[in-house]
C-alpha cells in the first residue's frame, strides 16, 4: 500500500516538475501573462492538495476500527484505535498529515451543535478545538489519548434535544435512559488526528464514523465527508448479517459505484475445525452472495475478511493466519480502486488546463511570428528604394499607428460597459446575497415548527440559490458575447489573429448544490411528519447546508473575480505585442531612412529573430508533450 501510494505520488510530482518547468520558460520568454500566471498557480496549488479519501462506514460492534487497525496500523505491534466490544468510536474521526502542524489530536466539544454552525465552519477556527500532543514514539500513550473519540458524558433529556441526539418519539430510545433520566452522549463533536504515517504522509486521510445512526444525524457525515470520499468501506459483520438499518444507510448514503466496497468482517466466527476448509469457505461464499444480493452489488464487491486474524496475522508475522483472514484480496481492491479513479479524476482536469495553457501562448507566439514577418518583407521591399519610398512608407506605417491608438480610445467605452456587468454580476452571485437567503430560512424555521413550514424554507432557499446562479449564469454569458465581439472586431480592424476570451462557466456550482440538494431530501423529503428532534434535526442540518452552499459560492466568486481579472489578458497581451510591433517598424525605418547601408543589417536581425521564434514555438510544444507525457501515463512511474 506504501508502494502504491508512493508511486502515485511520484506521478503527482512529474506532472508538478513538467509544470514548473513549463512555467519557468514561459516567463523567460516573455510568455508569462496574468491569465496563465493565474491557472498554473491554481493547477499547481490543486496537485499540492491532493488528497485520497477512505470512508469506513459501519453500525456499531462490526469491528471497523479493527479493520482500520489492521491495514493501516499493524506496523505499530498493537491496536493504535480503540478497539473493543460496544461502541469505541463515538464521534467522526479524522485521519491525516499536515507537515506544518506538530502531531496532535483535535477535538471540537458537543457543545457546538447547539450554535448555528457546521463542522466545516469551525475547521480553522483554533479557539473552538481541544488539542492534545501526540507522542509518535510510545504506541501506548499515543493509544490512551486516541481513547477520547470513545468519550461520552450524560445529559439530560432537554440539552441532547437542543443537540439533535434524542427523539422522543423514537420507542427505542427511551430504554437507553440511566436510572436517573439521562442520556449518554458523545463528549465530542468531531476528532482530526494529524499523524505522520507513511501512508497519511503520502496524502491518504482515513474517516472514521461512528454507528449508522449517526450517518443520520451528524450533517457533516451525510453531506460532505462520505460523499467526497474517493473510497467508502461499508463494513457488516458475518454473525449478524444485513440489518434494516444497513440497507436503508446503504442505500439513502452511499450506493454502488467506483470505489464504494462491502466488506463482510468477522468471517473467524464461521471457521469450524469440526468442519472441512471446502465446507467453511462454501458456506462464507453463500452468505457473500447473500450480501451481494440485498445490497444489489456484484459478489466480487463483498469481501469477506477478518479484520481481528489479520492484525493478529500481522504483528505476530503469522503467513498462514494472514492468508486465511483474506485482508490482501480488500487491501489490493481498495487500492486498484482508490488510485487509479483518483489519478484519472486529476489527468481530466490537468488535459483542460493544458489545452487552454498552450492555445494561448502559441497564439501569442504566432503574432510575435507574424509581426517579424510583416517587418521582414517591409524591410525587403526596401532593397533599391530610394529615401522618398522610404519616407512613404514612414508615413504609412505613423498612419497605421493613429488608427490603432484610436481603436484604443475606443476600447475604453467597452471597458465602461465591461465594468457594470462586473458590478451586475456581483449583484447576483456576492456573498451578501446568500447570507440574506440564510437569514430567511432561519426566521421562516423560528416561526414555524411544523414539517410543511420547515421544508418549505429549505425548498425555498435551495430555489433562490439556484436562481441566483441562474441570473449569473446569465450575466457570465453576457459579459463573454460582448467581449467575443470586441475581440473580433479588434482582430478585423488590425489583422490580427486573437485567441478568444477564456472561457467560463457555473455550472459545475449549480450541479455541486443540486447535489447538496439531492442529499438533503433523502433524509427528509419523504417523511411526512417531523417531531420535536426532528425539527431539531433539521436546523442542525441546514447549518451544514449553508456552509456547504456557502463554500460553493466562494469558490464560484472566486473563480468569477479571475475570470473577470484576466478575461482581457489575450487581448492587452495583443494590444502591446502589436503597439510594440508598430514602435519597432517605425524606429527601424527611421534608422534604415538615417543610414540605408544598415538595411542588410537589419534585415539578418529580424531573420535570426524569426529562427529564433521558430525554436520557441518547438521549445513550447516539447514542454507542452513532457506535461501531457505525465498526465497521461498509463502506469504510474516514478518521477524522472
């Protein structure tokens, strides 16, 4: 696994060298505009980032910490999460590295559900989080301090309502009360453990959930941790089959499809040595099958392992144990799917920067070709001329330049028009807005504490977003026709071959929110009535709603502000190559008017500038070839 990672890693880091070497003779060139400037930093800055997400999703007492334990931790001589009959993960936990941070656990308390606030909000918030240190180098203090994801504390009945976590209604429940009236709780809301394992060092971070329950009432779970996952291990237990619960989690939260595993644990409690090694695997292979068929997943997508043999296996060094557990067969799907689904998801993106990357520098080399070779049979059909030709087409050539300075003059009524729409775009997409829409559906929530009044606010809320986007949309479309018209009038008007704007769009954020969306009316679009901690419930899931929403929207604004920042780039960068161009063949034509023996001079100048041109558009396209060279390696290879 090490090995995979590391190999995938170093294909990550080919691509980033054949980038930064693309970037760096492009600046040398002169090449090196704010538009690309600003797509190779977010290129660069995506691969810096790249994360692989593994999800363990599983009800209580089916041994997933063990599993967890025993693929990631064995090399550590003992269980490094707790790991025990009952409950031992009580709160969603975090697995990975940040180099810049010391090793360490971070705990966000309960109490923050109370607060209109998700997870998400509170990540970089350094005050709200408990943070104990983390002693990499003694496995058993590390152990006891990673014990806090299975703290708990009792509260009464009214305060785990006001969190979300008690439903009176629910007839089950009630049974769960101490003699006393209170409900056990988790201490903690959400657990980040940064440590520098080999695999988490190599970008890897591993959740883990707590019970199915609480897929339903943590929003953090249902909205975006599980669904960003790359990878998702839904983990039953051989001696307790498939439960209504599995089904209904299974399907509402997670689903067949790439990378989404079943894995059957426990499988020691069926080895018999009263029965036979055939009849033990006949009947494992029965109830694989059996799994596979009330999930609706092929039988090679449920794997049967036992996740206790094998870390046993693996600290012991037993090969015979660790070959009867079958962890190898989970341990090579997970990373065949894992890896290459993640590597294709990053060669997509990376093939449409490039593309857009290098159709803009070779139109900007083109121009720089064309501008030499306009000058070039200038300067040749001055060859025998006399100096009242020559001064012709001196005046030709100051002609040429009024005239371009005028459409100058001209561009900047465009740019008055440009800028409004800006405004307007704004007006429509800024952050103001959503924070108004969040205000809404939160007074709409306090007036009406029915499921009609409640959904409706939402419903209502994912409604305007849309339509905001929709209004965007629309203004982006509008900014981008008129500015594809003031670059081919620009073009017509001087000869010049412009690349057009870059292009952009939001749809990729109406689809994100559409998503949230989808997610939301799984968990409550059906029910028709909501009690009291539901309705709790709820609001505490549309916090996670409109951090989601709101994080999506930045990234929209975002993208929208450097869209606009640089939407004129190709142009100015046309503009000045041309007005630069126009300098130069006047200056020489002046010189050649002052000195005629210079002539010849000049001309091999501008012949050795037209090589050396030459030799940058093939430089350009090498560098171009070494970058799609990496992305779309079929093996994963070490960087060269």
């Amino acid at each position: 696994m090490v090995r995979d990672l590391e190999q995938y890693s170093a294909w990550r880091q080919g691509v980033v060298a054949a980038l930064q070497d693309y970037r760096a003779w492009v600046a040398a060139a002169g090449l090196l505009d704010g538009a690309t400037e600003q797509r190779l930093a977010a290129t660069l800055a995506r691969l810096a980032d790249d994360k692989l997400s593994v999800a363990f999703v599983a009800e209580f007492s089916r041994g997933k910490s063990e599993l967890i334990n025993a693929i990631f931790f064995a090399g550590y001589g003992q269980r490094i999460l707790p790991s025990a009959a009952g409950r031992t993960t009580m709160c969603p936990t975090e697995l990975s590295y940040d180099p810049a941070q010391p090793p360490s656990i971070r705990l966000l308390p309960i109490e923050t559900r109370a607060a209109n606030l998700s997870t998400s909000d509170y990540r970089d918030d350094l005050r709200a989080w408990t943070v104990l240190p983390l002693n990499v180098d003694a496995a058993d203090e590390m152990h006891e301090v990673f014990r806090q994801v299975s703290q708990t504390r009792l509260v009464t009945v009214e305060e785990a309502q006001r969190y979300g976590l008690y439903d009176p209604e629910d007839p089950d429940l009630p049974v769960t009360l101490s003699d006393d009236g209170m409900v056990e709780i988790s201490r903690w809301r959400h657990a980040i453990i940064n440590f520098p394992h080999p695999l988490l060092q190599q970008g890897l971070v591993i959740l883990d959930t707590p019970g199915l329950n609480a897929i339903g009432t943590e929003p953090e779970l249902t909205l975006n941790l599980i669904p960003h996952a790359h990878a998702v291990l839904f983990i039953l237990a051989a001696d307790t089959g498939v439960t209504k619960s599995d089904i209904e989690v299974w399907r509402e939260h997670i689903g067949a499809g790439a990378g989404r595993l079943v894995v059957l644990n426990k499988i020691d409690g069926m080895w018999d040595a009263l029965r036979s090694d055939a009849a033990v695997d006949g009947e494992i292979g029965r109830q694989q099958e059996h799994v596979a068929h009330l999930l609706g997943v092929p039988a090679r997508q449920v794997f049967p392992v036992s996740a206790h043999k094998a870390l046993v296996a693996k600290i012991t060094d037993d090969a015979d144990l660790l070959e009867r557990s079958r962890i190898h067969a989970l341990e090579a799907a997970l990373f065949q799917e894992l890896i290459p689904a993640k590597q294709e998801i990053v060669r997509r993106r990376l093939a449409d920067d490039l593309a857009s990357l290098n159709a803009a520098q070779q139109a900007l080399l083109a121009a720089r070709m064309r501008g030499i070779n306009e000058q070039l049979h200038e300067l040749r059909s001055l060859r025998g001329k006399n100096q009242n030709v020559i001064a012709l087409m001196m005046r030709r050539v100051d002609a040429e330049k009024k005239e371009f300075d005028a459409s100058l003059f001209r561009l900047q009524a465009t740019r008055a028009v440009f800028t409004r729409l800006s405004t307007e775009l704004y007006g429509t997409l800024g952050m103001d807005v959503l924070r108004d829409h969040v205000l809404h559906v939160r007074d709409a929530m306090g007036r009406s504490r029915f499921s009609t009044g409640m959904r409706d606010a939402v419903r209502v809320f994912f409604d305007s977003v849309q339509a905001e986007l929709e209004a965007s949309e629309r203004k982006v479309a509008e900014i981008r026709d008129m500015m594809e018209v003031m670059y081919r009038k620009f073009a017509g008007e001087h000869g010049l071959a412009i690349t057009p704007p870059l292009p952009f769009s939001l749809a990729k954020y109406r689809s994100e929110v559409s998503e949230v969306e989808a997610i939301y009316q799984k968990q409550f679009g059906t029910a028709t009535l909501l009690m009291t901690s539901r309705v709790v419930l709820i609001e505490r899931f549309f916090d996670t709603i409109a951090s989601q929403v709101k994080r999506c929207l930045k990234a929209a604004n975002a993208d929208a502000e450097g869209w606009l920042k640089h939407i004129m780039t190709p142009l100015e960068a046309q503009i000045r190559q041309h007005k630069d161009q126009l300098k130069h063949r006047q200056a020489s034509i002046q010189r050649i008017h002052d000195a005629t023996d210079s002539l010849e001079q000049k001309i091999e100048a501008f012949e050795a500038g037209q090589a050396a041109l030459e030799q940058q558009k093939a430089r350009l396209a090498e560098l171009a070839a070494a970058i799609g060279h990496a992305v779309d390696a079929q093996r994963i290879a070490a960087a060269a």
